[in-house]
C-alpha cells in the first residue's frame, strides 16, 4: 500500500474482542487492515454496546442471522482517521469521526431508489458473517466515514448511530411541529427517539416503562414519563398522533396502538415479539398508517447536527465505560445492574 497518506507509524496488528460461541468472547491479534482507494483506516475510540450485540453473546443468533465462524460484534463506533487511501478526498489524517456501519452494494434498486438500507447486499458491522468495530481499527469507504465537531464527545460519535435510529423512526412517522407522540419503551432506543421527536418539533412526547430508573431519566431529557407497571397508557389518558414503538413487547405494542387518533401513525421499531394481535377495527375506521422502520438512510449530517446543537443529548444515557479487554463484561452490565441505560466499549485501553 504504497499510496496510503498518514500510514507512518501504524502498527502492523491490532487487538479484536471475537465472539466464538455462545458466551464466549476473547481478545485475538489480527492484522491492521489497510484502506485500499477511496478507503479509511479508523483508529476507534468508543463502541456503544448494542441490545442486538447482547443477543448474538447470549444466544449466538438474532432473528435469521446465525453465528456461524468467530464474529467482532459491535457497530455503534467513533474515532480518529489514522491512514486515507488513494482518492480519498473529504478525511485527513487525525480528524475525529464517526461510522455509518452498513455498507450496501450501491448499484441494486432498492439503493438507486435512496433505501439503501432495504439493500439485500448490505455489508453491516456486526451481522454474520462481517465484523464489526469491539477492535482497534477498522477500514470504511470514505462515503461511511463522518467527520464531528468538537462539541460532540468520543462516546456521542459513537451514539450516532442509534440515534440515525431515532432519526429514521420520525421519518417514518412523519413527526413534524405540533405532532403527539407516544414513545413505548424507555431504553437507549426509547430515549433517544423521544429526544429526537422533540427536536422533530412534537409538542407532547410521551414514553412509557416499567422501570423507574430509566423513566427519571426521561423526565429529565424533556419526555413525558408514564409508569405502565399499575396503568396502561390508554388510562393514562394519552392521544397521539404518532407511536414510536420502541419495547418490542406485544402487549404494550397492542395497547398503545389504541391510543392513536384519527390518521395516526405507527413505526415498529423495537424488536421482541414475532407476532403482535393488531386492533383491526380500530386500524381501519381510523385509518392508521403502519410501517416497520429498519436501520436508517441518510441520517449522519442529521444526528451530527442534532447532537452538535444541543437538541439531542446522547453522553447523558451512557453508564459505564471499558477497555476492550472488559468486552464481555460490558456485555453483561445490563444483566448485573438494572440501572445500566447504554455502555461504551474503548478499544485503545
Ligand atoms: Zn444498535
Ligand atoms: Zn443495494
């Protein structure tokens, strides 16, 4: 690679968190890969530990993907470029970034028609059989690599891609200024689009959980908190215009669907319950709009400027910090501590 800018210095292997098998993470030393054209070499310093990372360490699958050879799990990753291949124009060396983390083929229809993330061939962080970012560099298209601010931390840069999540989800809603919102689930997902609906200009956000912990947590990040534990959400007496699904639970998913008004709409993100009873009666004579919402398309300028401005703020939900040798242990806070919202992984220690 004799092209590579910024190559000095760049040590020939790294350290990698794999997942062998169930339960079983280790730290393995690999080649640092090169950027070939129009590619970047990512020094990374903060990966957000996934919902979905903890399912594929608990139960080696998630959905219809299966781990099948050694798999580098997280895909929530910022860092620093270290090296740029040839042609690559937009980055330098030293600059702070974050990763978009699915690559997708870039010629099929579904990317020509801009839905690249319904792209059949999406190469994505942390999906079998395509590694992701619990290592100390990893190379992306210069397309994928965002540079921040630096009023966005280390672990926001990483954050932004749940927040992309938020984002998409009030673009799939619709939320716009005036809109009514019900957020079910307080978890990372649940915070983060409730905050991103009231930077989408809704006027109510509602959220609801059990857990007292994470809903203090939303009353302070300007959520309207609804404990579900004793009264539903339709007794708490909530309209909205638009659900943001975010529990996977199917309980919670049917009753808040009745709380919908007239042309509601309603965006599935959380996952969990395969099959949900739908209130069809109540679907059809007020024309509610249903629709899942995968991943994101075009949402980095979007979260950069929404965290960069102050309306999102993604450092208040993070709960802990480790090095990657502590890879698994990050993988197992939430089960050890119920007050545990979002973990960050730095690779460098
Ligand atoms: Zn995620
Ligand atoms: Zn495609």
């Amino acid at each position: 690679m004799t092209s590579v800018a910024g190559s000095r210095g760049i040590p020939t292997t790294m350290r990698a968190s794999v997942l062998r098998g169930v339960a079983d993470v280790e730290l393995e030393e690999r080649p640092v890969p090169a950027p070939g054209s129009g590619e970047v070499l990512v020094r990374v310093t903060a990966v957000g530990v996934c919902g979905s990372d903890v399912h594929y360490y608990e139960h080696g699958r998630l959905g219809q993907f299966v781990v099948e050879s050694p798999l580098v799990l997280g895909h929530e990753a910022g860092g620093r470029v270290e090296a740029v291949g040839a042609g690559v124009r937009s980055l330098v060396p030293g600059q702070r970034v974050s990763l978009e983390p699915g690559v997708p083929c870039r010629t099929c229809l579904q990317c020509l028609a801009g839905r690249y993330n319904l792209c059949p061939d999406i190469a994505f962080f942390a999906t079998p059989p395509y590694d992701g970012a619990f290592t100390e560099f990893v190379v992306l298209p210069e397309a994928f690599v965002f540079a921040v601010p630096d009023s966005v931390s280390d672990d926001a840069a990483a954050l932004l891609e749940p927040l992309s999540v938020g984002v998409w989800a009030c673009r799939r809603g619709g939320v716009a200024p005036g809109c009514r919102v019900l957020v079910t689930g307080a978890g990372p997902i649940g915070l983060i689009c409730a905050q991103a609906a009231r930077a989408y200009g809704a006027s109510q956000v509602w959220i609801s959980d059990v857990n007292p912990r994470r809903l203090a947590l939303a009353a302070q990040l300007g959520a309207v908190p609804l404990d579900v534990t004793h009264r539903s959400v339709r007794e708490w007496g909530v309209e909205a215009d638009v659900l943001l699904e975010c529990s996977g639970n199917s309980r919670a998913t049917t009753e808040a669907i009745r709380t919908l008004a007239r042309a509601g709409r309603v965006v599935l993100i959380g996952m969990g319950a395969d099959e949900v009873p739908m209130p069809l009666p109540y679907i059809q004579g007020r024309e509610l709009w249903l629709t899942g919402a995968f991943r994101y398309a075009n949402t980095w300028p979007t979260a950069i400027d929404l965290v960069a401005s102050g309306r999102v703020d993604l450092d208040a939900l993070v709960t802990g910090h480790f090095g990657l040798a502590d890879t698994e242990k990050a993988l197992t806070a939430a089960k050890r501590d119920a007050g545990t919202v979002k973990v960050i992984v730095q690779p460098q220690r």
